[in-house]
C-alpha cells in the first residue's frame, strides 16, 4: 500500500485509539447494555426527569460508541478497496481509495475533539473573566490585547459574544473584562484557557526600549441551567454597586447600576455593568457566581477521579499555564506549542486552536507540556 495511504491510516488508528481511552472503552460498553435495559422498563418513565437523563446518556454513548465503530469499520474496508486496487492495476481506483482515507481521517479528528468535549458542562455557554496582573500599562495593555483574541476566536466560529463587565486601564489596556460567550461546546473549548499567561516584550511604554514581562490571568466557568440547584446563603455576600465605567451616556455613568458581589467564604468577587438596571445586572451578577462555585465544584471532582491526583491551589501569578513572546514586525510565538503568529489577535485562528487542542489531548494522554522560561 503507498506510503500516503498508510499515513492516513496510521493517523486514523491514533484517533481512534485516542476516542477509546476518553470513553474508558469496556465501561463505555458495560454501561451502554445497562441504559438499554434501563430504557426497556416501563416503570423508568413514572418519573420524567430521570426517564430523560437516562435516555440523554443512552443518546450520547451510543453515538459515540457508534461512530467509533462506523470510522473503523469504514476504515478497513477502504484498506481492503486500495489493496484490491493494487492488485489490479486500477491507479484511479487507489487514488480515490486514499482521498475516501483523507477525507476519514479528517472525520475522526472531528470525533476526537467532540469526545474529547464530552465533559458535564463542555457544552454550556460560558464566562470568561480577564483580569491585569501587576504591573500596571504593561499587563493591563497585555489584558486587553487577551480579550480581543478571545474576542475574535469566539466570532470567527460563530459564537455569540456579550460584554458583561468592563473596566479601562488609566493610561491604556484594561484592568478587568468578563465576557459571556454563547454557542455549542463554548465551555469546553475554552475552560483550558483558565489560567495565568505571560507576555515577554520589548514595551511600547518604554523610552529605553527595554524588555518587559506582563501578566494577565484567565477565568472561564460554564453558565449553568435551571436544572443545576445551587444555594447561596444571603448572609454570605458582600454586595457593592458602583457606577459603571466605559462609554458615556445620560443613564449608565450617571447612577450606582454596576453591582459587584463578594462570596465571603470562597472569596469568590463577581461584576456586572452591562445592563442600565441595578436589579439586571445583580441577577446576572448572581448567575455569574452560581457559575464559579459550579466550576469550582467540577473542577474538585475531577482532581479526585484523576489518578496523579495531587493538591492544589487557586491560580497564582507564579504558576502560569502559557508564555508568550512579542517578536518583531508583531509576531507573537507562543512558547507552550511553539506556534507562531502574525499579530496577537490571530493567536487563536484555526477550526480548533492549537493551545486548546494540545491541552484537550494532555487531559487524555496524560503528557505534561513545560513552559520555556525566556527570562
């Protein structure tokens, strides 16, 4: 067989092999036979929310299950068509024999992320908060250049993107942004961007033209439903309402409509300024730390089902997931995956990012990634 052929082949195996170590393939099996004897019980659907969970689980693992074994099963069959092929003489036959295997190969990628993306929440709408490390122009400038990234990643595949909270640098960049990102599978795509990135660069700001180190760090939580329960006791908050920074205006400048809500027991601090009315932006302020103390939540379960389970911290600016270096002619390489690009707000083109996609795949294959110090 050519040697195309067997490179599309070998990287269809990879993904495949990959697609069954993120179900847990045998349980993924087990647990498929037990929804399917659950559905044959009369009895399931005398209560109606556990009928539907039931049958939305059945749903999912028997797409997955089945699209695994439909790439497969096609797989071998193209093999079996070149190899005949071959045998014969028939080079149009091979040729689109390695096209069907090009095309399959592309199909199965799109299936390793989607099972890659198959956790609680991946695919709820999301916050994304920003927030400028120390440092003042230099971080704040980096965390505004963040949020436009951000911004035009989630635009260019076709998400809705809302501003719910803004607050402007004094001389440039921004101090803090939250952005409410809404699509399919927003969670899942970007909760890998959670964290603290570094920006090495020769500053703007600077006379001397000296080299200069920022840091802004990165929240993303899921939205949550109606049917995720969360209690919050009232005696717990801190509720501050300010007036809202950004464009003018006769109303939203001119009154205390942004809220900001502290959970004093996490320390969880929330805010919105997006909407004229005190009481809206309170509610989505609310919803907002319903969010973080779920992600919280989730990311505690996850901790302890890993296996190299061990203690962790909240983010910390010592302990960044990401470095970046701003070149000349403003190309911006990230040191995590060393892709390089021609100016910070494509760092994040692609159908899928490459920073996402190397995370996505870490959190199956286990392998750990170093960030290059270029101090």
């Amino acid at each position: 067989m050519r040697a195309e052929a067997e490179a599309h082949v070998d990287h269809i195996k990879a993904a495949l092999d990959l697609l069954r170590r993120s179900l847990d393939w045998d349980r993924a099996l087990r647990r498929l036979d037990e929804l399917n004897a659950r559905v044959e019980d009369p009895t399931l659907w005398d209560n109606q929310k556990m009928a539907q969970d039931v049958m939305r689980e059945r749903t999912r693992l028997d797409s997955s299950i089945g699209a695994t074994r439909a790439i497969e099963q096609e797989m071998t069959d193209t093999v079996e068509l070149i190899e005949m092929a071959e045998a014969e003489g028939d080079d149009a036959l091979v040729d689109e024999g390695i096209a069907n295997l090009q095309a399959l190969a592309a199909r199965a990628d799109r299936d390793k992320v989607a099972a890659l993306l198959a956790g609680e929440a991946d695919g709820n709408d999301t916050y994304l908060e920003i927030h400028a490390g120390a440092g003042g122009t230099e971080s704040q400038d980096w965390a505004e250049m963040l949020l436009r990234m951000y911004q035009r990643w989630a635009e260019k595949h076709g998400y809705k993107v809302e501003m719910i909270e803004y607050q402007a640098g004094e001389q440039a960049g921004i101090k803090s942004a939250t952005l409410l990102i809404k699509g399919e599978n927003a969670y899942g795509y970007a909760k890998t961007e959670s964290g603290v990135h570094r920006l090495v660069r020769i500053s703007p700001y600077d006379s001397s033209a000296r080299r200069h180190t920022s840091f802004s760090s990165v929240w993303v939580y899921p939205v949550i439903d109606d049917n995720i329960e969360i209690e919050i006791k009232e005696s717990d908050l801190k509720i501050d309402t300010y007036r809202a920074s950004g464009a003018g205006g006769q109303h939203v400048n001119t009154t205390d409509s942004a809220v900001r809500i502290t959970h004093v027991p996490s320390g969880i601090i929330v805010a919105s300024q997006n909407d004229r009315s005190q009481h809206k932006n309170r509610a989505t302020a609310m919803n907002m730390l319903k969010a973080r103390l779920y992600e919280a939540e989730l990311r505690r379960r996850e901790e302890e089902a890993s296996s190299d389970y061990q203690a962790k911290t909240e983010i910390g600016w010592g302990h960044q997931i990401r470095s970046y270096v701003l070149q000349p002619y403003q190309l911006v390489k990230d040191l995590r995956t060393g892709v390089t690009s021609t100016a910070p707000g494509d760092v994040l083109d692609g159908d899928l990012d490459p920073f996402m996609a190397a995370a996505l795949s870490q959190k199956v294959t286990g392998e750990t990634v170093e960030v290059e110090d270029v101090d």
